[in-house]
C-alpha cells in the first residue's frame, strides 16, 4: 500500500517548472506577509496610510500553502517582506513552517526588516532557519533617520542588527538614497557597513504608490553615487549572485562588498527570475506592471488544481521588462505602494 507521503512527494516531483513567455525560470518568490508597517518612510508611504482590513489578507497558513506549492513548482528562494515582516503576529510560525521546506527543495529562506522589533525575534528567525535577512536603514544620523522615517529611533534598529548577529544571521544593509537627505551619508554607511561586516545595497527611489512628496525632488542616478565613491573606496567588480536584481562590487578598503539596485538608470530585468504575492493573495508578475492573478481565490475555491491553473495562466503575463521612470509631477508607475508588493 502507498502511503500519503509517498503520494504526495511523487505529486510534487512531477509538477512542471514554472517558466515564463521569455523562457526565465522563476526560483524566487517574495512574500509580503502584510502591507502594515510600524514607520513611515517618506519615498515609501504617505503619512496618513489607509491599510487593507484584516479580513482580506491569506492567512499565515494558506501563506504557507501557496508557498510550498511554489517550491513544488521549482522555487528555491523566498524571502519574506511588507509593509514591516514582524509587525504580522505569528509570523515566527511561519518562518518555522517554510524552514522545514529547506533542504527539499527550498535553499534559501529570507527576510527583509526595518529591524525596529528583530531584537525579539531574532533567535526564533535563526532557529526557524533563516541566516540571512535585508535591513532597511537609510541614514546612522539619528535626526535624518527620524526625518526619513517621520519617528523612527536609528538606535533601536542597530540594536535588532546587533541581535541579528548575535543569533547567527547575515545581515545586507539596504539604503535607498535621496538627493538632498542621506546622498552624502552614502560613503560613511559604506565604511560603517564594512566595519561590521555588514553588504550594502545602495536603491535608487521607485515610482510605486502615492507619497506625500515629488519623488523627482530626491531622485538620485546610482551612477553619480558609484563615481563619488569611486573616489574614496577601491571597487571592483564581483560576480557574486543572491537571486535578486543586484550588480556587486568588491570593497578593498574593507572586504565587504557594494550592490547597486538602479531600476530607472540600468535596467535589470533581461534576468528576472522573480514574483511576488502579496498579503491579499495576489501574485504579481512585475514591480512595474498591475498584471496579475488572484491566488486566494484559487486556493479557496480548488484548492492546489486550481492554484496550479492560476499559476500557469499566470506566467504568460509576465512582462519582458518593467515601465518605470521619474517625471516631475508625474503619477507613479504603478498606483499600489510598495509595501502591499513586497520588497
């Protein structure tokens, strides 16, 4: 007699990969596990948000579902975002739930964070098996941290990143730079970083959601940053690869290294092995594009058949690139903000 186990594993191995109209293999998925978020970034948010009601957003369970469908299905990296990861009560449990996925099948298990509330959770990520999350921090000066993110302490946050290593986590320090708050910040968080140990990954601002600000007013091209700190670090280019749309470069001065995410001066998307679900059960084939299927409804309706249907007819949506640009006074490319997407 075969056992459900047998079944079930003999059903995963024969799900098809998910590949899309331009032949990329999809191997990553980004989850937003809520749209809520304790600060209040200035190019992420406006400051009075309206969040979806409780009653809309997957379930931690049907969350994970999903995402152990994907992995049946060839993904081997998911990171966990927002909104703010740890603001979503229960979340630890499925950080345990997805980390038994590692090893059969799943590879890497990650998070992005603002760190406000990782002092608490650190252990349980570690012990959930993730050992390697993305720090939002875009100034150390404790007055321009607080004017980015409207209230947010810089000491809190250093304190989750110091918990983080305590408990056995790789941390990339992510910064998104904006002309006239942190762009002269950028050499200093550089050599901070490469004291710590700490990768950073520098962003240029997106077009995603209504802000209370022109974004055109802070927009900086990376390639201006790249040539200033080409003048005070030795840079060379290194092949090192996470699955995300990063270039890296080898930092001499420090052994750490430098990624640039430039969306609007470099296209990155000729390799985007990336989706992304977010905390409604929407499954987005593109940052830049509102094409997408409804994976909850799937789910609740069929179950994993017609998750699988949605999931095909899913992939031709996916576009060759993305459509985003920087115009003064212009709307943003996509109406929905980046945190209901996922970082």
């Amino acid at each position: 007699m075969v056992s459900p186990r047998t079944l079930a594993v003999a059903f995963m191995a024969c799900a098809p990969s998910l590949v899309d109209a331009h032949g990329r293999t999809i191997r990553y998925l980004r989850i937003s596990v809520t749209d809520r978020c304790d600060l209040r970034c200035r190019y992420c948010m406006a400051e009075t948000m309206t969040f979806l009601p409780r009653d809309k957003l997957l379930s931690l369970e049907e969350i994970a579902a999903i995402a152990e469908r994907f992995v049946a299905r060839g993904i081997d990296k998911i990171r966990l975002s927002g909104g703010e990861p740890l603001v979503r009560r229960d979340v630890t449990d499925l950080v345990r739930r997805l980390g038994r996925q590692l090893g059969h099948g799943l590879n890497e298990l990650t998070m992005t964070t603002n760190a406000t509330r990782l002092r608490d959770h650190a252990p349980a990520l570690a012990d959930g098996g993730i050992r390697r999350i993305n720090v939002s921090l875009d100034s150390l000066d404790p007055a321009v941290f607080r004017h980015v993110t409207r209230h947010g302490d810089v000491a809190r946050v250093l304190d989750g990143i110091a918990a983080a290593r305590d408990a056995g986590i790789a941390v990339k320090i992510n910064m998104v730079v904006l002309k006239g708050l942190n762009e002269d910040h950028v050499g200093d968080m550089l050599a901070w970083c490469g004291g710590e140990g700490h990768d950073l990954s520098l962003i240029e601002t997106m077009p995603m959601g209504a802000i209370d600000e022109d974004r055109t007013d802070r927009f900086v091209p990376l390639t201006r940053v790249f040539d200033t700190l080409s003048t005070r670090f030795t840079l060379t280019r290194d092949s090192h690869r996470t699955g995300g749309p990063a270039r890296y470069w080898q930092v001499a001065e420090h052994g750490n290294r430098l990624g640039l995410i430039s969306p609007l001066t470099e296209n990155f998307c000729g390799g985007c092995n990336r989706v992304r679900l977010t905390t409604e059960g929407k499954l987005y084939l593109c940052l830049g594009h509102d094409d997408h299927v409804d994976l909850k409804d799937a789910l609740r309706t069929g179950g994993i058949p017609a998750l699988d249907a949605a999931l095909d007819a899913a992939l031709p949506m996916k576009p060759a690139a993305h459509d985003f640009r920087i115009e003064a006074g212009g709307a943003p490319a996509v109406a929905r903000h980046m945190s209901v997407t996922g970082g």
